[in-house]
C-alpha cells in the first residue's frame, strides 16, 4: 500500500486461538476497528515462530538456559534426552539476538538490511 495506516499486531498464547480471532475481526466483531484485514493469520504457528527468531528448519539454533539435572527445586525432566534445557523465547535465542544486532548495525533502508541478512546466511553456511 502507498499511504500510511495504522497496524495493529496481536500475540496470543495459544495458537489454536488465532484462526478464530482473525474470523471475529473480519467480521467487524470490533466496531472500534471496522473490518480490518488480517496479516499472515492463515500462516502455520510454527513458520511464524522459525521466521520471528531468524531460524530455518533443521537449521543451527543458539540457546542459553538453564539445564535439568535433576537438583531439588528444578522442575521435573519432561524427557528421556540426555541433556534438557528451559529457554524463553525470545531472550533465550541467540539467533534472534544477533539478527536483530545485525539489523541495528545495516541501518534504516530495505536494501541494506536485506542485503546484510543475506551475506550473514551466506557467511554462516
């Protein structure tokens, strides 16, 4: 679109929960809003989460958490993994932390940031 308009982005915490929502908005379930258009609502949670924290599918990903070892206190191990790690996203994803660096540093134009995204995959294969 040419012109500026306001954009409104809603997180939920289930994402069963966004189908429904995106149905109710477009249907004017918010008077306040009208009929807004939904952006990306007909798109896998998973694809959503891997693009917002800048990983590819069986891709590397970079973490720091806190591991279960089994100490008193610790919530119980949900797996049978030799190691498990409790990470929150997304301070807990370092690939997401570099690549908004990354972007701070290629400055405000599309071209830079497309172009410094780009030589960065290139130069992490």
């Amino acid at each position: 679109q040419l012109e500026s308009r306001p954009f409104l982005r809603v997180e939920l915490s289930d994402f069963r929960d966004v189908e429904p929502l995106a149905a109710a908005l477009q249907g004017g379930a918010v008077a306040a809003l009208g009929r807004p258009q939904a952006h990306e609502a007909h798109l896998p949670f998973i694809l959503h989460f891997l693009a917002e924290h800048n990983l590819a599918g069986a891709g590397r990903i970079r973490v720091s958490g806190e591991a279960r070892d089994g100490r008193p206190g610790q919530p119980a191990r949900q797996t049978c993994c030799s190691v498990e790690l409790d990470v929150r996203a997304p301070d807990g994803i370092l690939n997401h932390a570099d690549y908004t660096a990354l972007l701070r540093r290629a400055g405000s134009s599309p071209e830079s940031r497309a172009r410094a995204s780009l030589q960065a995959r290139l130069a992490s294969d």
